[in-house]
C-alpha cells in the first residue's frame, strides 16, 4: 500500500498536572472519576462533532495517555476555523472539572487516520506545545493565521488572520495568538451556573496554585491571573475575585 502526506492543521494538546492527577487516582476514586471523564468528554464531543462533516476523515482524533492530538483537512476554511472553536468549547467546559489544557495548534503534512498517526505536522505541534505553550493556552502559529483562505482546495485572497471566528482565539502583545476562554464564554458553556460560576471556578484555580513554591507552577498561574484582570468580566465581578483571592490562605474557623 502506498501512504501519502496531506497538509493538515494539527493540534497536540496535553493535560496539565496529567501526571500527578494518575498518581492520585490509585487511592481516590474521585480523581480517577475525574480524568476519566475528561478524556471520555473530549471522545464523546469530537465523535459528534465528526457525525456533521461528509466526509468522517476530515477531522481526526488520536488520544494517548495525557497528550491528545486532533487534525483537520486544509481543503475548506470554514473547517479549519472551526478547530479553534472546538478547542475553545473544550477547554472552558474541562475547567469545570478542574482541568486545564496546554497545546500548539500548526501545521504541515501529516497522516491522520483511526489507526494511524505520523508526519513533520505532528512533531511540530508537538514542539510549538512545549516550547511556546508554556502558560495553560493552546497557542496557534503565525503561519496559521497568515495561511490563505481555501474553498474546496482553491486559494482565496484572504487570510485567516482576517477572520475572527466566533471569537475564539485572542493575541498576546508579543503578537502570539492563543484559544481565548476569559472572554465570550456564554455560548460555549454546556453547564450550569453560567459565566458567573465559570469566571468564580477560573479565580479558584489560580487562588489554588498561585503561591507555590515551584516558580515553574507559580508563573502559570500568574499567567492567567493577569488575562482575569483583562477579562470582559473583570468590572462585573471583581468583588468576587477579590473575595476568592484574598481568602486564599485563610483557615477555616473550627
């Protein structure tokens, strides 16, 4: 059998604290519970998201361990933006569990089937995830948003760059796009309690890890305590950021 490459915009995302999540889960019930739904909800959306395109192949998905790869055919634009869609839907509704994504979306050749993954795409998102990621976001390459607009594989004369599609991915000043879940959250969120529990849930994880003594962790965290302030919701809902923030390291009274 002859195999072929095809250029692919491709996404490696893994899971942050996978690790120690795994290590837990041997003696909690409840952590096992939970990264298994984890993985079981990325699966579950991604089939149904698949169930919408003629032709099955054009999105595709391989999970292993922590590390999750998705891949999308360059042939129609439309397509391809709605991978940072699909990325943003996921990342916002995993939070709610506690879980938080780090990845690089870019792309190049690749082979990408149910049962087989391989090619220079894979490896260089892959390293745009581990050089460039790392905060919690899923950066995208430049050379992504600069690529031209194709409809039915023929190049049109604008660029990515131009759309914003559904709001889903924001740039850094440096000029680094990344999949934005501080901002235009309310159609994304699949659970209950609305942006008002998603922005409170976004403050406790950073109230939970922003005084570790592990500068790696602590500069995470950092992270995206600054893009909170930055939000849409900041002015809305400071009193509660504050209020979660600032009892962060106070005992509870016995």
């Amino acid at each position: 059998m002859s195999y072929k490459y095809e250029e692919r915009i491709v996404a490696f995302i893994d899971i942050l604290g996978f690790a120690n999540i795994i290590k837990a889960s041997v003696n909690s019930q409840e952590q096992l519970d939970k990264i298994a739904s984890a993985l079981t909800y990325i699966h579950r959306y991604f089939n149904l998201v698949r169930v919408d395109y003629e032709d099955p192949s054009t999105l595709q998905l391989s999970q292993f361990s922590d590390s999750i790869v998705i891949s999308v055919s360059m042939k129609d634009s439309s397509e391809m933006l709605a991978i940072f869609k699909h990325l943003k839907m996921i990342q916002i509704n995993l939070l709610y569990q506690g879980i938080l994504l780090r990845g690089g979306i870019t792309k190049g050749k690749l082979i990408h089937t149910d049962n087989l993954l391989l090619g220079p795409g894979m490896i260089n998102a892959y390293n745009l995830e581990s050089k460039c990621a790392m905060h919690p976001r899923i950066v995208i390459d430049p050379k992504v948003l600069w690529q031209f607009a194709r409809v039915n594989g023929q190049k049109q004369l604008e660029r990515l760059k131009d759309f914003h599609y559904e709001n889903s991915f924001a740039t850094e000043e440096d000029g680094l796009a990344y999949i934005d879940y501080f901002n235009d959250v309310d159609e994304y969120l699949e659970y209950g309690g609305g942006v008002h529990a998603y922005f409170s849930g976004l403050c406790r994880i950073v109230a939970k890890y922003i005084d570790s003594e592990d500068i790696s962790i602590k500069v995470k965290y950092l992270w995206m305590r600054e893009k909170i302030k930055k939000s849409e919701y900041y002015t809305k809902y400071k009193t509660t950021y504050k209020g979660i923030i600032s009892n962060r390291n106070k005992k509870p009274k016995v």
